[in-house]
C-alpha cells in the first residue's frame, strides 16, 4: 500500500467490517460494561443483579451476530 506523501491526505478506504449488527452489539457491550464499572459502587444489588443478566444477554447477542453468516 502507498503512503501519502507529507501534506497529501490518505485516499480513503472502504470500510472492511461489513457485519453492521455485530458492531452495533459490540457497542452496546463496550458501553454496557463502561457505565457499570464506573457505577458499580453506586448501585444496588438489583441494579447489579440487572446490569448482570443484561451483560450476559448482549454476550449472547455477540455470538449471535458473530456466528451469523448472513
């Protein structure tokens, strides 16, 4: 692949991720697992029970849209 000279920008590649669920799902986890640990000293146990049961959940939507061939 080239390299852009200095000043010049890089062309623009296509986008190779083509699973658009399974990134949308990935996003949702990240996000998931971002908020509740910064939250979880500030949560009751049936927030955290919640926050669990959901963690697993979108886990399952991952393997899901991984495994998906469509």
């Amino acid at each position: 692949m080239k390299r852009a000279k200095a000043g010049q920008a890089e062309p623009e590649r296509p986008d190779r991720r083509t699973n658009r669920e399974l990134r949308e799902v990935l996003d949702d986890l990240v996000n998931h697992v971002r908020h509740v640990a910064r939250h979880v000293d500030e949560m009751t146990p049936e927030e955290v029970t919640y926050a669990q049961e959901r963690l697993e959940w979108l886990a399952d939507e991952v393997w899901r849209a991984a495994a998906s061939r469509d």
